[in-house]
C-alpha cells in the first residue's frame, strides 16, 4: 500500500499545485482552462475548474498519505 499511497500523495500534491497555482494568478487561469470546451473563454468558469482541481487535487493527496501511513 505505500507505493499505491506514495503515487496518489505524487499525483494529487501535482494538482493542488496546478489548480491553486491557476486561482492565485488569473491570467494563468484564463491561459490553462479557457480553450477547454466547458471553459469557453470565460474567466469565472474558468476559476470554477481550477478551484475544482484543487479540491481533488487536496483530496488525493491526503488519501494518498493515508494509504502510505497505513500499517499492513
């Protein structure tokens, strides 16, 4: 379980980072999730996305943690 819980923290701390990054700057958001179908070059939605990521992104990562901490 602690390479299963070590990937998940992996891919989950990438999202944090990419979502949160995205709502800090703005025009990083507009730049990354404005050409997605749902984005449609829209701001608001576009932040809705990036907090979206964020969220999951926090949610892998410490379940991920919980995996890796887990004892057989």
């Amino acid at each position: 379980m602690r390479k299963v819980g070590g990937v998940l923290t992996s891919i989950g701390v990438g999202l944090f980072v990419h979502g949160f990054w995205a709502v800090i700057f703005r025009e990083a958001a507009t730049f990354m999730f404005t050409e997605t179908p749902w984005g449609a070059g829209r701001l608001d939605a576009a932040l809705t996305i990036a907090r979206l990521e964020a969220a999951i992104g926090a949610a892998l990562a410490v379940g991920g943690l919980l995996l890796y901490r887990a004892r057989k």
